[in-house]
C-alpha cells in the first residue's frame, strides 16, 4: 500500500471527509485527493500535519509494519477496523523498535503447535502449554502475564471499551497480545489464556471480539476449550472442587466463590469448566454463573483479591527495556513516555548520568 493510500485509509478510518482533512492541514481538496491517488507527492511538513489531524504517528504511514500486519492489512475488506487493531498495530511497531535495541527483550517464540481439530486436542495443547510455561501439570496458571513472556508474547491491557475482547499479531520475534483492559480481571485473564493459543499456533494475526462466546467458530471455540483447559487443570480442579463442596457448613455458591478466587477466573468460565468435567449439572453450572463475589466473602474467606492486567498494563521486562533505552540517551524524554502508554510521568523516569567534563566539551567546541 502506497503512501496516499495510507492516508486514504487513515482519513476513513476517522469519519473524515477530504474537504474536512484538507481545510485541517491548510491544504486545497484537490491537493489532497491527489496525494491519496498518488498523483503528488507529499512534504514532511505537510505528512506531520496529517498525521496529527488523523491521530497517527508519522512512521504509520511510511512504515509498513511487522511482515503479520502487512497481510492482514491486504486481506481486509474494507477501510474500517477495530480499536484493537489499532493498537495492535501501534504496540507492535514499539515493541519491534525497542527489541531492535534491546534484543532480549523478546523470547523466542516455539515451534509452532498443531491447530487442534477436537476438544480432545485442545486439553492436550493445554497441557503442552503447560509444559512450555514450566507449570506443573496440575499448578494454577496465576501470573500469567508474567508466564507467557517467557515464551516470547509481550501482553498489554488498554482500555477498549466495548472493542475486542483481546487481539495477538506475530512479530519477526515472538508476539504482542492486547487485552482489553475494560474487561473483569477473570475475562482479562481468559483472553490472555485464549491468545497464547493462537500465539502456540502461530496465527500471524487474529481479532477476539468475544471470547467466550464464539461457538460458531469451531477453531475459537476449542480455543475457547484450551484457555480453560489452562487456566483451571481438570486433576487440582476436580480435588479442590470435592474438597469445598464436600464442606456442610458451606453452600454452592460458597465453592464457587472460592474456586474463582482460586483460579483467578470469573464465574461464567468457572460454570462452563465445571460442567464439561462433569462437576455440577446444567441448574448448578446455572447457579454458579450467577454467582458474584461480596467483600465479605473476600474478608471471611481470606480470599485472594486479583488485579492482572489491570489496565493500563505493559510486561515488565519491556518497561525494563524503555528505561534502559532512555537512561542510555537512545530515546527522548518524549520517546519514552510515548513506549511507556502514559504509565510515567518525566518526574517518574530514572536520572540519566551525568556528562564527563570530556563529553560536555566535545558537545560545546
């Protein structure tokens, strides 16, 4: 796609009409509607100017991106896409120019899994996961955004509103997930599990509007099936589950409370794993789902209160990489607090060394 094709796309994409975006840029319509057929060329200044009015960076249009972003953006039917996409697209970029820098900041993705064709293979993906992530094979999946970027997938939570549940592209090296940060902490943590399943398969680039609830799609569905899989390990789930229901003193809901505490799962993929197993019937799995958690509960149960990809939430080795790259001088003060999504302030960032007086002078003479 040529440079007056991107702006094209990126003017649809805003609701912008070319009278509008000229008028903006202090260009004439005509103008425009020449460069966007690519029958004239475009000044820096005058790119700077359309990419403020369209809310892009300047390197979005001049820059394909990651090799996944540029098929998926040629397969696309239509101009509009997504807010998941959007980002996507602008992590990715971040995350190939710091690991450009910092190389380790990125694992290397495994060898890709095979797609599973059944809900037999997705329990058996899960387990393989399990394996790659160095859990046993019946140890809860908590912290797993932590997990998974030892195999190579940097996860980040913005808000989305009523976006994608969650989005993964492959990079040269490894991958970039986005969650939505909107999302309850158990639905957070099922659409991370749901993406590295993609991730393990090597899907180049995939938008999750809802996970969950995709049973039309049978590759989403047994996705669906792995995340579970993942997350709430049929061997410690079925112990536990005995083990709290077996309590007289204490009721479904009272099993379930703690099972979600537990597993760090919301209570609709607690029901759902729950009756696949066979561990409640059809009215139970119905009772649970209704479920919620009270503070008291928290407080008279001791429970653990979860807040993963609490938005917004970058890996921590990758803010270890953007402050390496600003205390070395690679990146601008500016730079770095674009990378780090607004989570620091300039007072918030490290102090940078100071020049010798050797330095100082080669910069002055």
């Amino acid at each position: 796609m040529g440079l007056g094709e991107r702006i094209a796309e990126a003017r649809a994409e805003s609701g912008l009409t070319q009278a509008q975006l000229a008028a903006a840029v202090g260009l004439a319509r005509s103008a425009l509607a020449k460069i966007e057929n690519g029958m004239r060329g475009v000044s820096a200044v005058e790119l700077v100017g359309i990419a403020r009015e369209l809310r892009r960076r300047v390197e979005w249009f001049v820059d394909p991106g990651p090799p996944a972003i540029v098929s998926y953006r040629a397969g696309r039917s239509g101009l509009a896409t997504q807010s998941v996409d959007d980002e996507l697209d602008r992590l990715a970029r971040d995350v190939e120019f710091v690991a450009g820098e910092v190389p380790e900041l990125v694992a290397a993705q495994p060898a890709a899994l095979p797609t599973p064709t059944s809900m037999a293979a997705a329990d058996e993906l899960a387990v393989r996961a399990r394996t790659l992530l160095k859990l046993g094979s019946d140890e809860p999946a908590q912290k797993l955004s932590q997990l998974v970027t030892e195999v190579g997938l940097l996860p980040f939570a913005v808000p989305l509103g009523e976006g994608a549940d969650a989005g993964t592209v492959l990079l040269r090296t490894g991958g970039v997930s986005v969650v939505n940060g909107d999302l309850r902490v158990g639905r957070r943590r099922l659409a991370l599990a749901h993406e590295l399943g993609h991730y393990l398969i090597a899907d180049p680039y995939t938008t999750d509007w809802r996970v969950a609830t995709a049973e039309a799609d049978a590759l989403e569905a047994r996705l669906d099936r792995f995340a579970r899989a993942l997350l709430l390990p049929e061997s410690d789930l079925r112990g536990r589950w005995a083990h709290w229901t077996d309590n007289a003193d204490e009721t479904l809901r009272d099993a379930a409370v703690r099972a979600g505490s537990h597993y760090q799962v919301d209570m609709a993929t607690l029901a759902r794993r729950l009756e696949e197993l066979g561990l409640v019937d059809g009215a139970q799995a119905n009772n649970v789902r209704q479920a919620r958690t009270k503070k008291a509960d928290i407080v008279e149960k001791n429970l653990v209160v979860a807040r993963e990809l609490e938005p917004v939430a970058l890996p921590r080795s990758y803010e270890q990489a953007v402050l390496r790259l600003y205390r070395s001088e690679t990146v601008t003060v500016d730079r770095a607090l674009s990378l780090l999504l607004g989570t620091f302030d300039e007072d918030a960032l490290p102090d940078r060394p100071p020049l010798s007086d050797a330095e100082i002078w080669a910069v002055t003479s």
